[in-house]
C-alpha cells in the first residue's frame, strides 16, 4: 500500500514537524507521495527544500513535491491535511489585540478572536473542501485549521468526509504516560467537551481509571503546566484543558496579554529565524527552535488518524480523541453540534463512543459556548453585522451588549477585507 | 365549596395586596378561611388586621385568622402560599451589597446574592413542605418565594405536591394587553426559560401570535420598561424579562447599583411607612404606597392557580405560566431542572405545555444558568465550602477562580448564622 | 361572531347526527352557514333537505347549503371536517372480507383492511387539503376519515392545519360519567397510544384519579362494551379501547366475522332505510335507528374541538383527546408519528400535553403498530407492490411473509382502480 | 501475562470445541489456569480429561483443574464465562415441546419457550454473579448463557461487569469472508437489534460498504443458510439472522416443528455419543460429531473478547458485535434494555458505537420484543402468574389472551420444580 497525501498550507514554518513525523513513523503510514500545497511559493520552496532531506536523512522512500495548484494536487489523494491561516501571522495579530481593547481575551479561538478567525476561514475551508470532493469523492479531510469545532462543524454540516483533530488530547496523553512512566499507547483518556473547551475526567492505563492516583501523586507538575491552581485540580478531581485559563482566570490573562507582546508576533519573530534556517541546505532535520513554535505531537495524532481512516494497518480500529457530529452523544447538545471525545476510527471514519453523564459544572459552559458557536457559523456562511454581533452577546465571554456592539465594530473593520458581506 | 388556604409568611408588608385579589376575585376563588402564618407576631397582628378589615369592607365572607404555629395552621388547608424571607430585608441588603464590592451584581435572585438567599431559604422551605405534608398530603404548595427556580426544583424534587409562580409572565401579559387594548384573558404567552431568566417568543390574541406588530407599534413602551435598548427588541424580534438586564447589562447594572442604595434599604423604609399605615384601624383597603413595593399582579396569578388547582370552576384546565418540571419539555435540559413555561394546570397539577425548539442564543444561557441551579440546589442541601465555591465558579456571571474564591468567602461571611455547616 | 363550517362527505347517512349536535350546542359553536359537500348528488339532497328540517325545528339561525363543488364551497370557511369514504360502503365491505380469507381480521383501520383503506384515501385526502389551503390558509381541518391516525400523520407532515378526531375517548368519559352519576365536562381521561390503539390509565374526576375505584365498582360494566374478560381489566388496572380485541382476541375475532356478515353490508342495510326515513318531508329530528350507525358523540367530540380552534368561547384553552404530532411527547417513537393522547387545544392548535412513562406492555405494541403506520402511510404516499408488502409484513397481526404475499395480492387486486400506480 | 478463567458449565459436551480455539488462539489469549466448573461430577471428569489432552497435544502451557466448588474456583479469576444450563436437555425438551400444542414455536430463546428458560436461569446466573463479585469485584463476567438479551440484562442492571456474547455476528463474518475470499479480521458487521433478533445492514471490509454487491453475487448461499426466501433478502437489502424465521415464517416453522423430533433430542443424543467419545483416553482432539451441536465459532469470539477486555495485546481496543446496555444508543429504546449491536471492546469494558437510523420495519419489532424482554426479567425476578402472563402478552408471537392464558398455564406445570414461587 502507497498513499498520496496532501497537507494544504504545506508552506507553513511547522511542516517539518510534520514532516519528521510522517518519516518516524512510516511504518504505520506508507506515504508514497506527498503534495504540500500553498499559494505562498517562494515560503513553499524552503519548507519543500528541507521537507526533502528530512526524508531523504531518515531514508523514507516517498516523493515531496509542491505546488500552489490545489486543484491538480488533490487528484488521486487518499488524505487531504487542513493547516492553513488565512490572513496570516498579520491576521492573528490582530485577533490578538483588539479584543483587549474591550477587556475581552485575544485569541485565535477563543472569544472574539476565535469569532474573527472564523469568519475568514470557514468559507475558504468550504471551497477547498468542495474542491477534494469533485476531484475525489473518497478522500478524507482531516482538519487542525482553527478554530478546529467551528471549521470541522461547517465541513460536516455540508456534508464533507472529514475528521476534526487538535493535539490537546494527545499532549496530556503524553504528559500522563511520561509522569506515570509507561508507554503513551497504554493510556486512553476520558476526554469531553469542544474543542479547546475539554475537560479530563479519566485516565485509563491498560482500561483502568488511575486519575485520582495521578493527581495525588503529580498534580503540581500537571496545574502548572495548565497554569492553573493545583487546588482547583484537587477539588474538581479532573485536568481542565489549558484552554479553560481564558474562562476561569479571564480577567488575569487579560493583563497578562496586555503586558506581553502578542502571541503572533512572538510567532511571527520565530517564523522569520526558522525560514532563514530552512533555507541552510545542509539543514536536513527540525531544528530545535521548532518546538517553541507549538502543535506538539500534532504529527503523531496525525499519522494515527490517517493510518486508521486509511485502513494501513489491516483496518484495526483504534480509540482516538477527534471532533466529530455529536449525533446524540452529550444529550444535551443538539445533535449537529460538532464535540471533542474518544471515538473509534477506521475506515468507515470516526464514530464517538459512549460519555458518562457530564457534571453540571461543565456541561453549563459546554452548552452555553456550543451556542455561540452555532451562532458564529450562522454568521460565518450568511454574513451581517446582526448576526455577527448575536455570536458575540451568545459567548459566555461577552455576554453584555455594549461589548459585544464594540467588539463587533472592531471585528468588522479589521477584517473588512476577508469578509464578503462587510 | 369553601376553601381554607394558608399563607406562610402572612405578616409580610405585601399581604394586603393579597387579600385585596382575594376580595376582589372571591367568585374565582371562594375562600372560607385564610390563615395568615409569620413568627413575628407583632408585625402579624397589624397586617391581620387591615386583611380582616379589606374582606369586611368588601363584603368577602371568608374568616381571616392569625398564627404563630405552623403545624396547628395547615390542618386541613386545601392550598399554602409560601412568600417567606429568610433572615429579612436585613439579610436582603447583605445579598444586594456585598457582591457589588466584587464587581458582580448584587440581586436576590440572578448571581451570588441569589445563591446566598437559595442557602438560606431552602431548608426552611423543605422544613415547612414537609409538615405541611404530614398535616395534609393533598394541600398544594404554591412558592412565591425567590430564587423561585431553585426553591421550586428543591420542593418537587423531594417529591412535594408543589408549583413555583412568578408575576414577571402576567406583568407581560398585562402591560401587552394594555398596548392592544384587549381583555387580559385574550392574551397567551409564549414564554420560555427559568425563573428571572425568560423571553417572551410569541404573544397569541386569541391563539394568533402578534408579537411582530406588538412590537412594530409599541416597542418603545416595551423597551423602556425593561430598560433595555429598543434595537435589541427589534432585532431579536423576541421581549426579554426584565431581569435579563442583570446580564446584558451587567457592567452598567452594577455601576448603577453602587451609586444607589440598595433595594432592600428601600424596601425597608416602604415598609417601615406601611405598617404604620396599617396600624391605622380606620384603613379598609389598600393603600397607594403598596404598589412601590413590587409584585404586581402576583395576586390575581396567585388567585388563577390556586383555583386551577382546586378546580373551584368545575375543574376547567388553564394556561398559565409557571414553574414545573422539565421532564423532556426542554430536550437540551435534564429532566429534574424546573423550567418557567405555560402549562395546562387543572386538579392534577401544572403539565408543561410543547415548546418549539429554542434558539441557541437563549437556549446556551439557560443551559449555562441551569448547571448553575444545580450546584446552587446541591449546595444548599449538602452545604460546604467546595460546594458554594463550585456554584459560583458555575454561575456565568462569575465564572472565574478569583471571583468565585471571593464571593464565596464573603458569602459565608455574610451567611453564617444562617448556614448550618458554616 | 358567526362561522361557516363545510363538510366533507357531508351526504354521509350519518350527517343528521352531526346536525343534531350542531343544533343541540349552537352556544359553544355559532354557525352562521354549514356546507354539505359530496359528489353523490342525490343523496347528498336527501340528506340535506333533513338536516334543513332539523335546523329549522331547533330554531337554529345557520344556513346549510350543499354543493357537488368543492373548491367553491370551501371559500371563506373557518373549518373544514372530512367525514369521506373513498369507495363507500362497497370498498368497506371487501376491506372486511378478503383479509378473512386469509385468517386475519378484516377491519377498516386495523390490520390488512385498514391498509387498503388507508391506500384509497391519503391521496383523495392530501387533495382536499391542498384545496382547502390554497381557497383559506387559516382554516382548519378535522379528519374524522379512518384511519384516522395515518390519515392525519398524511395531513400534519404535508403542513396542513389539521387535527385528527375520533369519538372513542368522548365515549369512555360520557360511559364513565354515567357510571359515576357526575357531568362529563367534569371527567378528563389519561388516554394514551395510537388511533383504536389506545389504553385508559388513569380517569380524573375534578383531577383527581379514580379509575381504581370505577374498576372496583364498575368493572363488568366496562369489560362488557369492550367484550374483553373482566379479569383483564382487573389485572392490568387499565381499560383497553375496543379495538384492543382485535389484537388480544384476534383469532377468536376472525372466527366470529367468519361466521356474521361484515359490518359494511349491516351499515349498507341500515343507510338504505336511513335514506328512505330521509326523503320523507315530515321528519325533522334525527331517527332512532341512526344510532345503530356507529360515532357516538363524535358530533359533540367535534363541536367542542373546532370550537376551541376557533375560540368562539373567548378563547379559553381546553383538554381534549385528539390526534396530534407526537413531537417528543412519547420517546420511544418519532417526532413524526402520530398519537392520540390529551391535548391543550385553543386558537393556536392543539399542543399534546405530558404523558407518564408508558408501560412496557402497552408501549411495545404502540411502537410496533407506529413502525407500521410508517411504511403505510410510505406505500399510501409513493405506492409499488414492495412497500405494500413491507408494510404488512410491519404489521403485528401479520408479520409473516406467506400471510404478507397473500394479503398484499388480494388488496392490489381488490383495489386495483382506486390505487393510480396498480 | 497469565490468566486464570473459570467456565461455569464446563461440564458441557460443548466444552472441547472452547477448550479447541483456547489453545489454537494462546498467543492472543494466554491461559495459565483453566478451571471448569459443573455439579455433573461424572461428566465433568470425562470433559475434563479430554481438554487436558487437547492442550497436551498443543503443546499449551496451561494447567486445566475441574470442580464442583464454584466459589473456590472462582478466587483470583480474570474473568468467568456462563455456559450453563438450568435443567440440562430435559428442561430444553420441554421448553420446545409444549408451545407447539397451543400452535406457537418450541425454542430455547424466541417465545414461550426463551420465556420458561429465562424464568430458569436469571436467578441462578445472579447468584453466580454474585459469588463473583464476592470473590472477586474486578472479574469479568462473559454470558453465553440463553436467552443472552434477558440475563445480559439482568446482569447489568444488577451492577455486574458482564459482557453478553451470542455467536450469530462471527458467524456471519466467517460466512461473508468465505464468500469473499478475504482474511475474516476485515470484515465489520452493522449488525443490530437484539440478541436472536436482529439484521445485518451493512458490512465493511476494510471500512467500505459491500453489503449490496455481496448480496448480488451470493444471494442464494446466504439465503439458503437462513432458510428464508432469497427474494426477501434482495428486496429488503439486509440479512437477517437466521432466528427471524421464528416470526418471518412462524406457522411453516411450527408445523415443521410438530413433524421433526425435538432440537433439544438430537441433542441428546449427540451428547451421549460424544461422552462415550470423549471417555476414550486417546482421544485428544474435538471429534467430528461435535460441529453437529451448535455454536461455531464461539471459541473464537469468546477468546477475542476477553483478549481484549483482560488487554492481553497491549490493551488495543477492538470492534465486536456483543450484548451492552442500549444507553441511548437506540434512542426508541430505554437506556436499560440490552442490545446487541458493534462496540468498542477493552480493558474498561464494551461501549456499543453509534447505530444509523433503524428503519420502521425492524424497529417496530425490535422495540416490541423489548417490551416483552423487560417484562419476562421482572417476572424472572418477582415472579407470579400475572406476570408471567403479561410478559407471554407482551410477545409479538402470543399476544392473544387465550393463547397467553394457555402457555402460562403450560410454562408453570413444566416448570414447577425452577420457580421458587410457583
């Protein structure tokens, strides 16, 4: 079996990430050919260039090859890979900055950032999406382009083959296997809620739940790397996703962020030092500085999602936290609302296994974001500043109108030029 | 057929706005005998007298009576109203001050001041549910005691033969009514949500919804009650409760809060002006003053269920507004939540009437408040520190780790006589 | 106010009945102008010219015309009721035949007749109704045309303003007011299942259950008129309908049909003697032997229902049983089945009201019956021999595939010029 | 790894086919100790001595122990399978005799006679369960037992860790990979219903649908092993298991009955040919003859699914067809009752995956025998006529009084000497 793979936003600085991964771990995914596909050629070259010797080092027999042609890329593709940012680093910035301006948190997610983001991409993701199906119909579509819940319930909602994947899950396996000092495949997580909204509330090591024993023994390690308080941890019993810092210490990040420097123009500084490391040709592995750039073990989770919708390994279905159509599955939530839990994977996709009833504690605020996030992709596909200021008032994190009638000014007219309608 | 009804909490300062419905409505409801019941006998005796005098003046041939014993009270009542206040305007300037310090509003019901009246209240409540029962299994509860949601959801939990009433739907249907200049009876509401957390999603003349042109034509009135901006009514197309203020405007709220005094303090001096009114025994009715002190309408609701309950009109069901059990009334709630909604009520009880399917941006505020409720209930029953701070930390006008470690220390604080556990 | 009411099948023997009522409640519905409407044109005189008669003796101001012309007659009307028998008394009276042959009951809503009746008639139906909306979108239409619960499934899922009505449930509450020596009004019933599906699990008398104590004291009473063994009741607490014996009797039913004529050819005999009673000029009141025709109450069930859709009593919502979407109401069967249960009913429609869990007992057969109902109303809307086929083969007093071929033969053949794709 | 299984009933003649598969399938699941546990002593010994010989001529490490002493056998077990069988072939005799005098079908797990088996064993199997809590609350419990849906319930709701496995899936995987010519691990079954009752809607090798063309080109064998019409496999685009024939042909299979000897005599006398065989001391493989006693590839599934519940391979999960509560996962349903559909198998137990819409004509049936299903365990539990009555009334094969009258009468006479309350 040789696969074609097609990683969309192929010239993003992260794809030697990937990259690496794809070669370490070619046994469980045979790639023969690899497209990465950007409209952003001369950044193309570079990570192309160095995307080759990566695999020619480690001695992977599959073909790199780039192009900013999509549509020519995707004929013949097993699996097409979303990374993309439209807008860029420049876009992020901005999504980053003017929500601090109304006390709100700025973020690529979260919040109205999240809401920006959102609206820019979920028409492109459609096009492109629309696009895989005419050139073939069985492809899957594996989405991490943010935000992953909002993007990955457009591509489902219209009807699209597609998984919705996020490394959260797979770095507290990681984390967890590390602390406990076993192999990550030894432990499955009991995983719930959207994406970057999820909560822990088990760890399974060989089937059997060991959470309270990990928090006993290693909580101050897990609270801080959640920056949240180890007490908090103790109390609920579960390991809230880094994520649940922008709700329950919303005002402290605030200030945090106003201090600091954006998040993309760190990234942005990073991005600019990788490129010029790229474009070494006796450079043939990721260097060090990639991990300060995030998305760890992103390449992992990747490979084993494809590996089982592709059915590479015999068809063995395997248990993997992806988002996927809740169909039911929290009872609470409608039944098109796309969710994050462990599902079974394989060839016929990703179906969500059963979830224990969800606390009060957390399924308020689940409820509550699915509501927003219904409403952002209302506005996302139809457009108008009515429905983009309704997203904003249903977000737990705005709420009152006057927020949400400035942040709506302010969202509108930084990204005047990637909204059809504005 | 003669009834005997109770009112627990008789000697409030509100009571003769009761009996004045109860005069006024005797056809509806033919009472034989109202016992007022309060422990504090002095403040009991002044308002028993002006509620004998009203009847007398009226012509009602009912007998009012007074007491101080709860349990020799409800023998043999067909019906108890329960319009207590735990701990008294006293305790009610507590709940509307110390939030306020926070930053959070200060309320009784919406917030960490109606989670502090929900600890207090609802064991006293069940106290008296329970020797009701034992007095009488078939007497009906009617709660007009706040947080109405959370006290209505703690009486039929435990398996009480209750329903929560609330005054904000037949304000609604009053004032729309005055608008288009029909009789009240004309009027059904749709009306949907928790108790102090509902929108009026239709407004049926005579079974045809005219809440566009209700709207259209007299959305100003509409707006200006609610203290809310008319472009909202406009275009949500829907009338939100007053209370809704509390979130849509909370920031503003609680800069206007801190300027002024607090409610109860008002309330105080109303009171404190009222009973010397009633110490009057030339006063036979009524006076002005009552109507500032909040609860309009509440009688003649009070007076429509009661009555519907006891079928005093040859059991003939009705639609009203109340507080039931969701019981799969609202898909996207759990079963056991109280929700406030029509229902048919008649000689069985309230059954909550079909409810079309609630759009996200209210329905993500309800679920959100609902958790909340929960917490708040569990709370209550279970006390404990964690408990409070978990309820709080659940509440989405809270909802971060320092604000809710805040609320609940001066919660406590503020609560202790009140808290068994504290 | 004054309405004008139009009558499907108005030529129907049976309409006299239906007048009677009219005339007798002329206070609850005020009818300005009724018209008969059959293509029988004859009859159709005869029947007219009596229901005149009775008009005029009872002193009844409304003006009853008749009309072969359908899309005429139905301007302006407030509410339509289909009373129509595609292929009258003769289809009947093969329905009731042919399905003997094969040793199943032959019946005009249960079982194999059932469906070829429902084949004749969802097409001839869904034509009215398409006819009555384009002359009036506001009127409503109640079907009394059996069966009654796929018919109105037809009407409801096309979005037609439509009620179904049957006369079983107002025949328990006047059966079991008399046994209890109280006013029917005073009487609601827990009715649940489907059409002739149904069971009587609770009797409220201003509220209050007694069906205990009517089985107690009443039970061989009511076993009798169902001809079901008074044990059963007794040990189940419940009352059957009638149409129960269909199922728990089934083959001792087809023994006894076996050995009378069918119903159709008693209901021929008798219409022809109507119709000559008709034709005399002198008769102004309906005859005795009309009570032998069968739909016992229906002409107060369907005042009392279109008047509470046309709140000609100022609106006031009433509890009736009536066939309506099940919308959620039981969770075991779709949103878009139809069931036949108690119902708030006022301008707006009519809105089932809550249902307790129904029994495993009852609810096992009412699924199996929906499934059916389902491919019925599938092979009623798109025809084909196979959805006949699996139709029947859903059917519990089928559900073998010797029996389902056999049947499905004899109902095309028997059929053949009503069902346009045979 | 070593494990400790003990197999209740492991005196049965079927007992060297599992024996067989364990020691085919060690590396998958690694036995250390195997103790068979039966009160036939004598039996026992023989069965024993032939399994030893098995796993010495396989050269399997395994030590395999026999006793009659179930709660010292069951000390330290990983996990206990039930495969016994209260009243042995003589009970069976029965159950498949009398129902065939009232003209319903005699077998073991479909109607009258599953009923009287189930009254049987649910209380026996509980107390087993129990003693395997006692002795060991992480033990698995795996339930071959019939009628499996019925005391997989029982064992659920009673808190047990229990898995149901029946051997109508495998054997359809086995059968489709033959007819494919593929490796059986590549085939997934959408199998659905319950235990004995259900249809299989798709089946995936390697993840894609090939249902239809497996259907087109080997129509004939799959519907000849059924014994039902091909026509009806090829109209309804699905396979049915074989046990559908009970209802889809129940007259022919019952007059087929009534001239064939008993299931349960052939058995008989197989089982007496192959103890003599089994006595032989150098017999030391299965013999021929027992293929003639039913249940192919148990083994195999049996070893699959514990391999997987223990996490003998590293804890991978796996999809298998198993017996799980329904848990929302048919949402017609209650979450309580058991079905039998894929699910994700591993060391915390089966969690059944989503299940598309299941048309009306299985569902229908399907929640009709559920009915039937909860009330044959409350009578298994609670005993007494009338529920044993109700629970013949409820089944879509009896459903007439008389005739449930009859089996009641018959079932309690056969039964006398099983049922503590008869």
């Amino acid at each position: 079996m040789s696969l074609k793979l097609v990683v969309v936003g192929g010239g993003s600085t992260y794809t030697p990430e990937l990259i690496d991964g794809f070669a370490r771990l070619r046994d469980t995914l045979p790639i023969g050919e690899l497209v990465l596909v950007d409209p952003a050629a001369e950044r193309l070259e570079l990570v192309g260039g160095l995307a080759r010797r990566i695999f020619a080092k480690q001695g992977h027999p599959g073909v790199i090859t780039t192009s900013t042609d999509l549509d020519a890329s995707v004929q013949g593709a097993d699996a097409v890979l979303l990374q993309l940012r439209v807008g860029g680093q420049a876009a992020r910035n901005q999504d980053e900055t003017w929500p601090l301006e109304c006390g709100c948190v700025g973020q690529e997610t979260t919040g109205a950032g999240g809401l920006a983001k959102a609206l820019r991409t979920v028409p492109v993701v459609l096009d492109i999406a629309e696009r895989v199906r005419r050139a073939n119909p069985d492809a899957w579509i594996v989405d991490f382009t943010n935000p992953v819940g909002i993007v990955t319930r457009a591509l489902l909602t219209h009807g699209h083959k597609a998984v919705g994947l996020c490394n959260v899950a797979i770095g507290f396996q990681r984390k967890f296997a590390g602390l406990l000092g076993v192999a990550p495949e030894r432990i499955q997580l009991d995983h719930v809620g959207l994406n970057h909204l999820t909560w822990e509330r088990g760890v399974r090591l060989d089937g059997k739940d060991v959470l309270p024993e990990l928090i006993s023994a290693h909580g101050e390690s897990i609270a801080e790397d959640l920056e949240l308080p180890l007490s908090l941890v103790r109390q609920l019993g579960v390991v809230p996703s880094y994520y649940l810092r922008y709700f329950y210490e919303h005002d402290n990040v605030v200030a945090e962020l106003k201090q600091q420097g954006s998040r993309a123009s760190k990234v942005a500084a990073i991005e600019k030092e990788l490129l010029a490391m790229y474009a070494d040709p006796t450079l043939d592995e990721k260097p060090e500085l990639l991990a300060q750039r995030g998305g760890a073990f992103y390449s992992e989770a990747a490979v084993q999602l494809v590996a089982s919708l592709l059915g590479t390994q015999g068809g063995e279905p395997s248990e993997q936290v992806v988002n996927v159509l809740n169909a039911g599955t929290l009872p609470f939530l409608p039944d098109d609302a796309v969710i994050e839990v462990p599902a079974l994977v394989d060839g016929s996709g990703a179906r969500p296994l059963p979830v224990p009833t969800v606390e009060p504690l957390y399924a308020g605020l689940i409820a509550h974001v699915t509501g927003y996030e219904q409403l952002a992709l209302d506005a996302a596909l139809r457009g108008g500043r009515d429905r983009v200021f309704q997203a904003l008032l249903a977000h737990p994190l705005v709420g009152q109108l006057d927020l949400a009638e400035q942040l709506t000014d302010r969202l509108i007219a930084h990204n005047h030029e990637h909204l059809a309608w504005a």
